[in-house]
C-alpha cells in the first residue's frame, strides 16, 4: 500500500502539506475569532481616556488596500510558477514580500504616533484590546514577510517549477489567511462605532 | 525490497550512547509512542504522588501535614499533571502507535512534526515542574481563575510557569493533532474506507479535531493572563472596567471541550477492547461514530455549566444546563454499543476486559452525577464541594485511566513482544477497581454534607473524619495496586509469555504484522475488505499469522525517513524562548538563535519531500 500512497498521492488526493497546513489555519481562525470577540466584548466600556477617535482611518484604510493587492500578487507568483515562468514567479513574489513589509511599516508609524498621542498598551481597556488584536495580526504579517524572503531566496536558486510549486502553495495558503483577518479586524475596530 | 527476515531483531551490541542517539533522533512513530507513553506513566505517578500527599493532609480533621500552601501547590499541580502531562500524553502515545498501524500505514504523515511535538511535551512539562525549585509551584488551581492568578494575589512566578509551561505543551498537541488528522484521512491502506475504520481511529481523528479548535481559546486566555501579571495590563481587572468572568468563558470554551479531548479517546480504547474479548463485532458501529462525532459538536456548547454559580442570566443558565443534558443522549448511545457488544457474546475476562467493563460502570455513574450537575439548582448546591470532585473523578478515573489501563494489557504483547502477567495483572485490577471506589464513592456523601472542595482541612467535629479516613485507605490501595503494575510491566519486559503476532485473536490490521512490529510496519497490507480485516467470515475465526502472511504482497519500495536531530533543537528552541520570558529577556534571545537554527537545519535536511 504504502508505495503506492508515497508514489501516486494520497488517500483523499490532497497533498499531505496542504491538509496539514488548512488544519493548521483553522486553528489559527479559533485564535483571532477568540482576540476579535475580547476586542467587541471590551469595546464601549470604561471609555475614559484616549480612544478610537484617535484611529487614522483613511491611512489604514490605503493600508488594507495594499494587503489585499498583496494577495493578488501571491496568486500571480503560484500562477507564474505553475506555467514555469521564472521571471513573472520571482518579479511577484518580490512585489508581495515590499506590499506586506509596506503593511508592517505603516503599522509601525501608526503605533508610534498613537503612542505619541497618549494611546498606549496600558491606557485603557481600549489601549490593551487594540494593540493586542492589532499586534498579533502585525507579527503574524512580520512572520509571512520572513517565510516568503526564505522562500524567495530557494526562488532565486530556480527552486520552484510546474513540478514543484507546493511549498509556494502554502506559503500563499497562510498569506491569504493574514489577509483575510484583516478583512475581518479593519472594520470591527476602525469602522463600527459599537 | 524489505523481507520478514530482515526485519527480526539483529542481536548485535550497541553502546549506550548509540542507544541514546537513536531514541533521541528518531522518527519512528512506534518510538516516539512508546516515549510518550513512557513520560506520561512517570507523571502519572508525580501526579498520583500529590494525590497522596493530599489524602493525608485530609484523612483526619485539622491535621498539618501540609501547609495550606503547600496543600494549593499539590492541588494545582495534582490537576494540571494529570490533564496535560498525563491523560492527554499517554492517549497520545497509544495513538502514536497503533493508528497508524491501525490504518495500514508506515508512519505518520510529518515523522519530524510528530518528534517535535514529544519533545515539546517532555520539555514543556519539565519547564512546568522547574517550578518547585524556581520560588513556587502554581498554586490556585487547574482552571486558574483570574483574579486568583493575577499579580496581586498570586505574586511569585509559579503561574507564570503554569502559563509558559503549558504554552509548550499546547503547541505539542496541537502540531500532534494536525498530524492525526492529515494520517487518518490522507494515510489509509487501499480498502481503509472511513466507515471501516476502526472505533479508535475515529475518536482519536474527533478528538485531533477538538484540540485544534479548542486550544486557541486556551492560548488566549493565558496570553492576557500573562500580560495582566506581567506588562501592566488589566484584561481580568475590574479596577480598570474589565471582568474577570472574562477568564473563565475563555477557559472553560476550552475545558469543557478538553474532558471530551481526554474521553473520546479512552471510548475508542474500550471499543476495541470489548469486541475482541466477546467475539463479536461491535455493536452498532454507524451509531457509535455519529455518536462519537455529535459528542465533538455539542462539547463547544456545554462551557458555561462550570459557571451556573457565577451569576449568569437564567435564560443563559438554562441553556447550558439543557445542551449538558443533551450531550448525555450520544452518551448514552455508546454505553448501550458496549452493552450489546457483550450481549451473548463469550465473554473471555482477560484484565484487559475487567478493565473496561469497569470503565462501562464506572462512567455511568460519573455521567449520571454530571446529569445531577447540569441541573441548575442542583448545581447551585452542590458546586464547590466534594461533590464535583467524586463526579468528574468517576468520569476521569473511572473513564480515562481504567481504559487506558485497559489498553496497556492489551497492547503491550503488540509493543514489546511479550504479554504482561494475567495473574497479577487481576491483582493490579482488584486493587484498582477497590481503591478506586473507596477513594471516590465516599466523596458523594461528603459533597452532599457540605464539605468544601480546594480546601486544605476540616473542622473536627463536622462528621467528616469517617469517610475522609476511608478515601485516604482507598487511595494508598490504588498507589499500591499501581507497583505492581509498574513492577508487571518490568517484570514482563524480560519475562512474560512471549506473545506472537496476535495474542489476543484480534481482528484489526495492528496484529497483521510481527510483536513488535518491524521499523517499516508491515511488509505489505492484507486486502480490506471489512472492518474486521483479519475475520474469516466463512469459517468464523480469526486468520492464523501465516493465513495473513500469505495474504500480503511485500511491497517492492519501502522508503524510511532518516532520522533526525532537528525536532529536538527545534523544541529546546521553543522551550528556552519560554522560559525566557519567565526569567530574563536574554535567555529568550538564546532560545531565537536555537529555534532559528533548528528551523534552517530542518528545513536543509534531505531524505525528507
């Protein structure tokens, strides 16, 4: 049996990464959808102090747009890859890693200027519930940035290809995954007034 | 191409420290099973060890055997131990080794995934007991509730290590599960459709589940905990407009689900153990999957029942208490499966079948006081006393432990080659089951009678003495049933009746190969055709070893992973992060350099796709 499996797929036909790897991300959805629900829990009480009015929605909201487009170029770089073009793979993969680390940065600016401000982690239940959700999203955004420059250098040594584009798969897999927290994270703290 | 022949032991010499390196960096699931089973036996015995020390702080009222704060440590720690370092490994480890073999597969889907997460347990569990020698041991309890826990009330760093300590752990099983499920539905033998899979391989793919959903909630809760006692934080503070009930829905979201983590397992052992003991197959097999999957379900919608006491709105309280009714009905289901298993069959009482026929009895009383416990009003009274403690030791001990004693008996000669010895093995059994009644049946009455749970003593005088003096003798007789199952178990390593391929007349794919299997597993699988893959169904008998040998056609590629150093610098790297945060940011910054180093060899090392 188990040469068969080992040579021609699996018993459901999924790659074993990529099974794992969703398994993986539903784990992670019950860890954000558990921070999301303590932000809308905590949000409208004890409001004394610096709060939500001190959010720049316009900045963030270009700040989002760039995320999303990020996740356009991953689909073009597992795209490029699958057809065997080198140069469209290495070309989107860099636009994806300079629109996530874009994302960071701005996020970085805009603590530094809350914190400025008089937001801090510490000010209020407002401080600690925002900068805890925002902050787990912005390391898991810094950790997919780091996966995809170890995955570009292994792109540069011609690592990926029709036959082998799987590990770009998966990478995308969680890339989208941060995204579409965001998706979710955006409006409930800088849109809704709960 | 790998020949049975090959696959015997060698006799050969090796030195001690090739033995080390090889146990150290292997990838087999059979090893890594036996480790975890093996860490989890030895923190069974910590934790039974704090039990003692808690049933003679109360055998007598007002005794000082204990300081009241010594008395929280051995509590929390008792609790935490055997949860997270000893029902959830052990039921690990079995699965480890036999769902695989189960499914007719060579491994695991990810070997070094499934190293790191052994690891992680041994480590994370070690950093939990660095405790007791760093200032503290964690002392308000298993469910930590805040504000107990906070800086305030709970000021050295014990439950800073009950929160790092357990971080690790969690990531052990959650990497472990992942694993679970991606074998079970991607690793099956041509013929292991879903609906012939055996009732273990269900409750432990239901179970992988579980944890992946659950834990996060976990994770959470001790992330604001630990920013609460450490950066200056207030997620639990009602100072600063917060609610400390906040701790306990994130908690009990994840516990409540974690008791079905630790049963839905323990289930699946005695639903293997029974069939084989009454020839029969087991009894409604559909039934006791949906069962087994309705149970999952409805285990996310129970949380709030520990918390009827905290004042939540009655609608809110009535809800609980109905879906903890409701979860009784698949329950019920699989107890009547069991039943009828045995149901006219013949019935052999091996100790493998004393311990789960006990386990059938022993869970329907403790699923019948949870019953009593899901009544709101009843729960109001009986909350906080020694009445939840008798209760969810039935369900615990009476449900986990039994079973997977159980499971011990009939898997060792599978493990090691040699059956353990049925005479003391009935002796192991008696004082078990024995110890076990008197330990816990008196705490009912106890409970009933008022007498708080967590508390380090007693008042003289309140009639307590008489049943309290009984629990502490029932326990000593566990401890002491428990040497000789420990002393069975070495005894028969070297001595016990040799076992052959399948002992016990079992009918599912693990005896279809050599005690203890090869490296590879199996040199090929018998065609499935059934759940019962080894049952001549003509002549109503299990196949014989060599009917099964003639039934395989070896495979003609047999590819091993390498092994590999990578998980155990991984989950050293993971694990000095963690402590790290406990004492300085230094020694973090160590363990990055080690998990980053860990990571690139890992992902260099060839042999692996």
């Amino acid at each position: 049996m188990t040469a068969q499996v080992e040579k021609h797929g699996t018993t459901l036909g999924l790659d074993h990464r990529k099974l794992g790897f969703w398994t993986f991300l539903a784990s992670e959805a019950v860890f954000f959808m558990t921070l999301i629900v303590v932000f809308i829990i905590y949000s409208g009480r004890a409001t004394e102090g610096p709060g939500r009015e001190l959010l720049n929605i316009p900045l963030t909201a270009f700040n989002t747009f760039v995320l999303l487009t990020s996740s356009l170029a991953m689909v073009l770089t597992i795209d490029a890859a699958r057809r065997g073009n080198q140069r469209g793979l290495k070309f989107w993969l860099l636009m994806t890693i300079l629109m996530g680390a874009f994302f960071v940065g701005v996020q970085v600016y805009e603590y530094r200027k809350l914190i400025h401000e008089g937001l801090t982690f510490t000010s209020n239940l407002f401080g600690m519930t925002f900068y805890t959700l925002t902050g787990f999203h912005g390391a898991h955004v810094t950790v997919g940035v780091l996966w995809l420059i170890a995955t570009y250098i292994k792109a540069l040594q011609g690592k990926f290809g029709p036959d082998n584009y799987i590990p770009l798969d998966v990478a995308g897999l969680y890339w989208h995954f941060v995204d579409l927290v965001w998706v979710f994270i955006f409006p409930i703290v800088y849109l809704i007034r709960w | 191409m790998a020949t049975r022949a090959e696959a015997l032991p060698v006799p050969r010499v090796a030195s001690w420290w090739s033995v080390l390196v090889d146990w150290l960096t292997t990838v087999d699931h059979k090893k890594i099973g036996i480790m975890y089973v093996v860490g989890a036996l030895f923190f069974l015995g910590v934790g039974g060890i704090e039990a003692l020390a808690i049933r003679v702080q109360l055998a007598g009222a007002e005794r000082a055997f204990l300081h009241p704060q010594t008395y929280n440590e051995m509590l929390t720690m008792h609790g935490t131990t055997m949860i997270f370092l000893a029902a959830m490994p052990i039921l690990a480890g079995l699965g480890n080794y036999f769902v695989p073999l189960m499914i007719g597969a060579r491994d695991m889907a990810f070997p070094r995934l499934n190293a790191l997460g052994l690891w992680l347990f041994i480590l994370g569990s070690l950093l939990l007991y660095l405790s007791f020698f760093s200032g503290g041991a964690p002392d308000a309890g298993w469910f930590a509730y805040a504000p107990l826990t906070t800086k305030t009330y709970s000021p050295h760093k014990g439950m800073d290590f009950w929160i790092l300590g357990l971080m690790v752990t969690g990531i052990a099983s959650i990497a472990g599960s992942i694993n679970f499920i991606v074998t079970i539905l991607n690793m099956r033998a041509p013929g292991v459709k879903l609906n012939r899979m055996p009732v273990f391989v269900w409750t432990m793919l239901v179970t992988s589940f579980l944890i992946v959903f659950a834990f996060p909630s976990l994770t959470v809760a001790q992330v604001l905990l630990f920013l609460d006692r450490n950066f200056g934080t207030g997620f639990y503070a009602a100072e600063v407009g917060a609610t400390p009930i906040l701790w306990q829905h994130l908690f009990w979201f994840f516990g409540h689900p974690e008791v079905y983590i630790v049963v839905l397992p323990a289930f699946g052992l005695v639903s293997e153990i029974i069939p084989v003991f009454s020839r029969k197959p087991i009894f409604g097999y559909t039934a006791l999957v949906y069962a087994t999957v309705a149970i999952g379900f409805i285990s996310f919608t129970v949380w709030a029942h520990h918390m009827f006491a905290v004042g939540l709105p009655p609608v809110v309280a009535y809800a609980f208490g109905a879906s903890s009714m409701i979860i009784a009905v698949p329950t019920a289901i699989k107890i009547f499966n069991w039943i009828f298993t045995m149901w006219k069959g013949s019935i052999r009482l091996t100790t493998a079948m004393l311990f789960a026929i006990s386990f059938v009895a022993m869970f329907v009383i403790g699923g019948l006081s949870g019953i009593m416990l899901a009544t709101v009003p009843v729960d109001w009274q009986l909350t906080d006393t020694y009445f939840v403690v008798a209760h969810f030791h039935y369900t615990l001990f009476g449900g986990v432990l039994l079973s997977v004693l159980g499971a011990c008996y009939y898997w060792f000669p599978k493990m090691f080659g040699r059956k353990l010895d049925e005479r003391w093995g009935k002796v192991h059994w008696v004082l078990t089951f024995v110890g076990f009644n008197m330990t816990f049946l008196p705490m009912h009455w106890l409970g009933l009678d008022g007498m708080p749970r967590r508390i380090a003593t007693y008042g003289a005088g309140l009639g307590w003495d008489v049943l309290n003096f009984v629990a502490t003798v029932g326990a000593f007789t566990i401890a002491a049933g428990t040497v000789i199952f420990i002393l069975n178990m070495v005894v028969s390593l070297w001595k016990g009746e040799p076992a052959g391929d399948n002992p016990w007349e079992g009918w599912t794919l693990e005896w279809a190969t050599s005690s203890p299997p090869p490296a590879h597993n199996f040199d090929g699988v018998p065609p499935v055709e059934s759940r019962r893959p080894l049952w001549n169904s003509h002549e109503k008998r299990v196949l014989t070893p060599a009917e099964v040998r003639a039934l395989i056609t070896p495979d003609e590629h047999v590819h091993l992973p390498p092994p590999s150093v990578w998980p155990l610098v991984v989950a050293a790297g993971i694990t000095i992060i963690a402590a790290g945060f406990i004492y300085t940011m230094f020694v973090a910054v160590l363990g990055v350099v080690i998990f980053l180093a860990g990571v690139v060899g890992w992902i260099q090392q060839e042999g692996y796709h």
